[in-house]
C-alpha cells in the first residue's frame, strides 16, 4: 500500500531523510521507532506531500503521490496527531466530522453528525459527548475523539504521531486496545510513530527502526527482542551504551 525508495530530505541543508526505503504492505499495522529528531514525522509528511522530497518515490497503492489528484488522494488518509489536535472552538461532533462538513466528501449536517455520534460511540463516548468542548475533556477524551475523526471518514490508511504521549498507563492501554481493534475490523493499513514500546508491542504487525535517516532495521514485531541488530536492541531496551550516542 505505501512504497518509499530511496527518500532524501534536507532542510536548510541538513540531511534528515538519507535513504529511507520501506513498504508497507495493505492491511498490516507498522510502527516506525526511533529518537527523536531522526526523522519520523518528517517521513510522514513526505508521504502526505507536506515536505516534497529532494529524491526518490513514494508510491501510495501503486500511485506516485506527486502526481495523483490532490483532494482524492488525501481522502484516503486518516490521522490522530499527537495530542489530539482538537478545534477549540468547535463542538467535540465537528470535530469528529470537520471532513465530512466540508471539501469533496461533504455530507448534509444532520448526517455528519450521526456519523460522528456513531464514531464517538466506537471509542467508548457516550453522545452527550458530541455538545461538549474539547476543552471540557480530559487528556484521555480528547484523544479518543481524535481517533473518532481519523475514522470518520472510513479511510484506507491510517497514521498515528504519538498516539499515547501524555496519557497515563491505564489510559494508554485503552487508546492501544482501540486502535488495534479499529484496524482490524477496518483492514485500514496503519503506520504509527512512537516512543513508547508498549505500544509497539500493542498496536505493530511490523516494526521498523529508523536512525540516522535511514531504516536500520524492519521486520516482524516478534522479532523485537531477537533481532540481532545492535540499533534496534539498544533502543527496544533504553541502554545508554551502544551504537545510538545519547545526547548529554
């Protein structure tokens, strides 16, 4: 479903991206690790078209993504930002329909807001929910009703930043239980960025381990703790020492 080859990306001439090659089959759920400023997010917004990249191709189900048509191509993305992201302004049920209210996949009001209610719903938000603000939610909340909205749209592809950032353990495991069963029941393909290995052990179907702008390691996530790759092992077990040079 998604294809990178060869991906470089600079700014301000700084390398970030210096080769990233990764595949993500149709319906598999990938997490891509690593520290931060390696590159992760950067990634994703090559893949959305949010920092065109200086070389290489990204193809999206066999599509080059610098030349499919804009608005239908991303239709086809959901997206749960770290902390959730949330229109202050709006009711939590525009929030979950902000696509459905406006652009190509518009839908009458009365519609959109059924659909977020069911989607509420989904997450485990009662519906009286839908007339609250973001702002009378909690951490946990309001990040459930940003997978509410990254679900609204019934997309083919899914990208998690940090989905569990800020949330307590218990509160985590519920948001890792959720995104696993949405995954599945949709047969979404699903790319998430994390730091957190629970999550990873949680959510992935496949791992990938980014360092220094390319992928240095990618397989199953049963392979996590015998990979033989000393990147991945330092990082999955938070050792000081290794290959990765810890900032002091």
């Amino acid at each position: 479903m998604i294809e990178l080859s060869a991906i470089h990306k600079s700014f301000g001439g700084t390398p970030v991206l210096r080769g990233v090659t990764l595949s993500v089959p149709k319906g598999e759920s990938c997490v891509i690790i690593g520290g931060s400023g390696t590159g992760k997010s950067v990634t994703i917004k090559c893949v959305l078209g949010l920092a065109m990249p200086d070389s290489g191709t990204i193809r999206v189900d066999g599509q080059d993504v610098t030349r499919t048509d804009r608005d239908a191509f991303l239709a086809r993305f959901g997206m749960l930002f770290q902390g959730a992201a949330l229109f202050d302004s709006m009711p939590v049920w525009q929030n979950v329909a902000f696509r459905l209210l406006r652009g190509t996949l518009k839908r009458p009001r009365r519609e959109a807001r059924e659909i977020a209610i069911e989607k509420l719903r989904r997450v485990g938000l009662r519906p009286d929910v839908a007339d609250l603000y973001p702002a009378e939610l909690s951490g946990g909340m309001q990040k459930r009703v940003g997978l509410a909205r990254a679900i609204a749209a019934e997309p083919q592809i899914i990208f998690f930043d940090e989905p569990t950032t800020g949330l307590d353990p218990i509160m985590a495991g519920v948001i890792n239980d959720l995104i696993r069963e949405i995954v599945t029941e949709m047969g979404v393909t699903a790319v998430t960025i994390t730091h957190d290995m629970s999550s990873v052990r949680a959510i992935a179907d496949s791992v990938a381990m980014l360092h220094d702008g390319v992928i240095k390691w990618h397989g199953p996530v049963s392979r996590l703790d015998d990979s033989g790759d000393p990147y991945l092992d330092q990082f999955v077990n938070g050792r000081a020492e290794g290959p990765i040079e810890a900032v002091r």
